[in-house]
C-alpha cells in the first residue's frame, strides 16, 4: 500500500475507532501486544510457619496453649490432674490426624538394645560413654519419636501466620 493510504487509514481509523488496524500495524513493523496475566503473589513459608500452624490447631482443638501459659500454681493436683487428661486426650487425637509418628527404636524399655547407628540425631548415649569407648548397646531408656509424615491443611496466602489464635469477643 502506499504509504498515503495508510497514513489517512491510520488516522480514521484511530479517531474513529480508538486503535490503529492489525494489517496497518503489520505493514509499519508494530507488533499488537497482548495484555500478559499479572502472576499471582507467591506465598513465601518461613520454616517457623509449620511449628506455629501445629501450634495453632493443637490450641484450636485443646486450648494446649491456653493451658501452658495459665499459672496452675493456685489449682490443686487433683484439678490440675483432670484438667490435662481431657488435654491429654484432646492433643493425641490432633497430632494423629495430622502427624505419623512412630518410634526410633521399637523396643521394651528398660531392656538391653542393640545400636545400630553412632548418629546422635538418632540415638543419644547416656551413661559412662567415655569409659565404654564405641557403645554396642545397652538398657533402652526411651525408644524416642520420629515423624513419618505431616499432613496439615495448605497455608491461605494472605493468612498471617504469627497468628497461633486470634482473640474472641462476643458482641451483646
């Protein structure tokens, strides 16, 4: 086309109809942008995220916290103990729906052990380990924890997770 013609089609066109035409712009080199999607923010997860989400379900569920942070000093035992059996019971349900654990060593304590593995991370020495050298074994005194999976609900992005349990007001 003659460079006349398209510049009295481009001008009609862009008074007339607000923006200049496909085969117009192609002929000039312009490429019709696309409007690109705008990303969606990234939840960015601290490592503390997971220990404060576990701590505000097991508050939510038992009120652990509620109980951990109250002077008990004032209560009896008696009090004291059947307010932590309901808690007791309350928690163990929680962590059994969302965290597998099982133990490191599955064994009778107080009986003789086998090690394996010299890793502290997995087994803690007690005792006069100096004298025994390299222990191959001895009396089990706790088989210890390990997770075998977490299953908690996903994190909402704009959830803000220093937040273990908000406050309660009743409106009258």
């Amino acid at each position: 086309m003659s460079r006349i013609v398209l510049a009295f089609r481009s001008f009609f066109a862009i008074l007339f109809g607000g923006k200049l035409p496909a085969d117009i712009a192609n002929e000039f080199g312009f490429i019709e942008k696309k409007p690109q999607p705008v990303p969606k923010p990234v939840l960015q997860l601290k490592p503390s995220d997971g220990a404060v989400q576990i701590l505000g379900i097991l508050q939510r569920d038992s009120r652990l916290v509620d109980f951990l942070m109250e002077d008990i000093s004032s209560y009896s035992d008696d009090q004291v103990g059947a307010a932590v059996r309901n808690l007791h019971d309350q928690c163990r349900q929680t962590l059994d729906r969302y965290v597998r654990l099982s133990p490191v060593i599955d064994g009778v304590e107080g009986t003789f052990t086998k090690i394996d593995t010299n890793d502290p991370a997995v087994v803690k020495l007690l005792g006069n380990v100096a004298a025994s050298g390299k222990a191959p074994g001895g009396l089990l005194r706790h088989k210890g924890w390990r997770v075998d999976s977490v299953n908690l609900p996903p994190l909402v992005p704009s959830q803000n997770t220093s937040i273990i349990a908000p406050a309660e007001i009743e409106v009258e």
